[in-house]
C-alpha cells in the first residue's frame, strides 16, 4: 500500500493551511458564496439539503486499520456517529458543521488521508478492482499505475478547472469489476503478444443525463506512455470541451459530438508534441510504484485440507454455509479468500457505516487480513487475505457487527444513492424505495435462485447510483412537485456494458417493489436453465416485461 513522502505531507499541509484561511474568511463574511463554491469543491466540500457533505478520498479503494480508526474517531467527533462508502469507493460525511471541516482535514492528514480532488471540475479520485492483486483472473496489478495517475493529477496546474468532473478507472482483470466502459477513460492493464505492458484506453464513457459507452481510442499503449497519453486526452478536451452549458460539458459529450475516429486524431496529434518528453515514465518510476504493492509474506498453506476444514464447518452451520457461498471471492494464493463485508442489512442505507462498526472492520484487517481492508464501487468493504482456517471466525465476528449479510450479487446487494433525505440536487428519496425492496425480497433461497441480478437506485439524473447499468434501475423523478419512480432494465456494468432501456411510464413510490416483483416474474417464466437476468432480457427484449407491468 502507498505511503505518503515528504512531498505528499507538505502539499496537503499546504492544501490545509490555505483552506483554513478561506473558510475563516468566507464565515466572516469577506468571500462570497460563489467565490468559495470552487475553493470548497476541490477540498471534498459540498453543500447539501441539510448540512454540509465532505467527500473523503479513498485512492483506488484501498485502506489501513490506522486510517479507518482516525475516521471512526471523527465520525463520532465531528459528525452524526456513521459514515458512507460511495460508488467512487470513498467516504462520505453527511453532518459536518462547515467551521470543523478545516481541523477534519488536518486530522486525516496525520493518517496520510485527504479530500482534495474528491469533487469539482478536476480529475477525481482513480478507482480500480477491489481484488486487484489477488485476482486469479488479472492479468496484472493494475494498483501502481493508479498510484501514477493519482500523483500527476494531484493539483495538477493545467487540469484543475476542467469544463466538468473528469473519472479514470482501471482494471488489470478479465472480468471489469470498476466499469471501466462508463468513465471519462477507462484502461484496463495487458500484455500483448511480445510480453510487453500497456494499456487499452477506453475514452467518453459516463452515466448521468446523457449515458454512453466509451469507445475505444488506443488497443495497445505502452506503459511508459501512459502519462502523456493521458495529457494528450485531457489537453484536447480541456481545448474542445463545452464550457457554456455544463449539462454538455462532460467529454462524453465531446466524443460523441467528434466522433471517436476525428477525437483520436485530435489526440494522437497533440501526443506528438508530449510522447519521449519528461513526462515518459521511466522503468525507475514504474518500478519505484510497483514496489508499494509487492505481495505480502503469505504463510505457505495446503489449499486442499483447508478447503475441506471450511466445507464440514459449512455442513453443520447453515448461515456459514450461505455466507461463503454469496461473500468470499477466490485468492490467487492457495489457502487464502478474500471476503467481501456487506453494508446491505436491511434497514440500513446501502453503504452506511457506524463509527463502531469503522472500529470494527480495523480490528477485523488487524486480525485477519494484514491491516488493510478495500472499499468497492457497490459499497461494500473488502478483507483480501484471509486465511481459509480463519473464515468461521471472522464469519462469527462479522455477524456479530453487522457484517454477514449473504447476499453479495444478488437482488438486495443493492447500490443507492443518498438520495432526497440528504443531496439537493435529488427529485426523489432513494433510501426508502431500497429499504422496501429488501423486505419485500427477504426470503433468501428465492433472492439465491435468481441469481445474480444488479439493482442500481438513484434519486436524479446525475446517476450517482448507477441506475443506467443496472440489471434493473431505478430512477427518481419529479412530476408536477410529486416523487415517482422510472423503471430501467437491461443495464450491464462489466465487459460488454450496456445501458438500460426505460420500461415505460413512472410509479409511485408505493408501487415500485410491486412492479420489481412483477418484472421477476416475468424473468423467471421466460429464464432458461441458469441464465442470468440480463442475458432472459437480452434474448426476449422489452415486450413480455412491459405488458405485465402495464396490464390493465
């Protein structure tokens, strides 16, 4: 895992300091509202429908036991006691009087956290798989080319006020768990045919009013080209991209206005003037960031016996049985699991974490899984190392937090915005529809037969809650002051993404797990063999789910 230099400690420092003083002057009344809005934004620092939101950075996902116990102590110091794991795999603090924001910040500082970039027209955060680096599947680790992404774009002069929000996800994976084909660029890490390392570039993917797929602007790009590259991309948007209506000003939009052919043309051009520059990466630097995410010293371990030791465990504990069924992943590492902990129980907001619980997950990294832990984009929390002989008592400890919910993938796993109770900028409540589709869908074996089916829940159009590549989304509207509910299906996340087709008219709140019972239905009447829920949609198209829903 990273740790910060002396470089990193004085610019946040700096960062701090600097922010301290604009937040004193706009309190006293010596900086305008629209003056501070910008200044706030690249400090993590949003205004909401009742209090104040900070956004902290959780750099591609990954975690100390040190840093989630300093956040635990400010959940419980600073604001309301509990916490929010985001689609970008950060946290979120819903409650924070503005005055403190200040003194949270030079309190995250001291565990090597911080906020900056985590909001505004600025490259925000880098997201990468939660399982990265212990993957049977990947390819390779794609953790110290996100390290590299995220040192060039901290404060980077030229990128800090794009015409809008800017997101890189990367992956090293054959299955994309990070929808790398939904971000402003996506790569995804691979070794073409001479062995050599480099990057497929995905360019002009996004969510929100408009969704797009991105397209593919580089099938092979050398490693050490992969700053400039990326320069190369950001000037051209920077250069080109809409800055006159911010709805239009996302480089999706520019890509699809261009076309991906004359986009990259435009980009290949402008790398000429920056390709073998300084900002090459040499195989020191990429060698120096692969050296903070070499494998730890994993006890050798005869996978066999202790899989079997796991198995009668199972066969006498039914919940434990079910638990490693839907929460562990594969290790590449014989012996070892990763476990995922759900934040899903219901009753709870999708994703909320109490300071307690903070506490908790550290005690459980330091126990169990090397001190670290790793947020997903589906809000949950990850144990990558875990020892086979120490599932049935993290699975024990795990229930006993809250943790253990056994329904990783499946219909209740659901992602959700915060939704109308807390972001103003929603039409409608997120939280409640999620609540009431979980209790209405609280028998387990029947959630288990469906198999895995991914229900995405936002409260506006900006699609914080993924609802476009949801197998089924959920979109907030407003009609004529009221709350109702739009209905998506078809939605894919992963390699091949696809986007949701709307199934028809809105519902009310009330309505909504009635429709999402009927559209299962229909799922299960038409499915054949095992086959998951977007594959029955894909093969049998819209019709069969629209006439029951609507049947008069």
């Amino acid at each position: 895992m990273y740790q910060y230099d002396q470089y990193d400690h004085q610019i946040i420092r700096e960062r701090i300091a600097q922010f301290r003083g604009q937040t004193e002057r706009y309190l006293a009344g010596d900086l305008k509202a629209e003056e501070f809005l910008p200044l706030r934004l690249q400090n993590g620092l949003y205004v909401q429908r009742l209090a104040p939101m900070l956004r902290i950075n959780v750099p591609y996902g990954m975690i100390n036991s040190t840093q989630l116990r300093r956040l635990a102590r400010i959940t419980r110091d600073y604001d309301k006691g509990y916490a929010h794991v985001s689609t970008r795999q950060n946290f979120q603090l819903n409650w924070p009087d503005l005055a403190d924001v200040p003194d949270i910040l030079a309190e995250l500082a001291e565990v090597e956290m911080h906020a900056t970039q985590s909001s505004g027209n600025c490259i925000r955060n880098t997201t990468s798989d939660p399982f990265a680096g212990i993957a049977a599947d990947e390819e390779i680790d794609p953790r110290p080319y996100c390290e590299v992404i995220r040192q060039w774009s901290s404060f980077h002069p030229e990128f800090a006020f794009l015409p809008r929000k800017f997101k890189i996800a990367v992956t090293g994976a054959d299955h994309d768990r990070v929808a790398t084909e939904v971000h402003d660029i996506g790569l995804r890490v691979i070794q073409n045919a001479d062995d050599e390392v480099g990057f497929r570039v995905m360019v002009g993917g996004g969510l929100g009013r408009t969704p797009v797929i991105g397209s593919v602007i580089c099938e092979f790009l050398p490693e050490k080209h992969l700053l400039t590259y990326l320069e190369a991309i950001l000037r051209v948007y920077n250069l080109y991209g809409r800055r006159d209506n911010k709805y239009k000003a996302r480089i999706k939009i520019l890509v699809k206005a261009m076309g991906a052919e004359a986009f990259t043309e435009k980009v290949e051009a402008e790398w000429q003037f920056l390709k073998d520059t300084e900002a090459t990466l040499t195989q020191e630097e990429i060698d120096r960031c692969k050296s903070f995410f070499t494998a730890p010293n994993y006890d050798v371990i005869d996978d066999e016996p202790a899989q079997a030791r796991v198995e009668h465990l199972a066969g006498e504990h039914v919940a434990f049985q079910k638990w490693i069924t839907r929460n562990l992943f594969p290790h590449k590492v014989s012996g070892y699991a990763a476990v995922v902990l759900s934040l899903k129980p219901t009753g709870v907001a999708p994703g909320d974490i109490t300071d307690r619980q903070l506490d908790i997950i550290a005690d459980l990294a330091d126990k169990y899984s090397l001190g670290e832990a790793r947020t997903t984009h589906d809000q949950n929390v990850v144990l990558a190392d875990v020892k086979k002989d120490d599932l049935f008592a993290l699975w024990e400890e795990a229930k006993a937090a809250g943790f253990a919910t056994p329904n990783i993938g499946t219909l209740t796993d659901l992602i959700c915005c915060p939704g109308g109770d807390f972001c103003s900028l929603a039409n409608a409540k997120s939280i409640p529809i999620a609540e009431a589709i979980q209790r209405r869908f609280d028998d387990m074996d029947y959630v288990y037969d469906l198999g895995d089916i991914d229900l995405n829940i936002s409260g506006c159009m900006n699609a914080c809650g993924h609802h476009h590549i949801g197998s089924i989304g959920v979109l907030g509207v407003d009609k004529k002051g009221q709350e109702f509910y739009q209905v998506q299906l078809g939605g894919r996340s992963y390699e091949n993404a696809a986007i949701g087709k709307v199934l028809g008219p809105a519902f009310s709140q009330a309505d909504v797990p009635d429709v999402i019972a009927t559209i299962l239905n229909v799922f299960v009447e038409n499915r054949q063999g095992d086959e998951l829920f977007v594959d029955t949609y894909r093969r049998v198209g819209m019709a069969p789910f629209k006439e029951r829903v609507y049947a008069k």
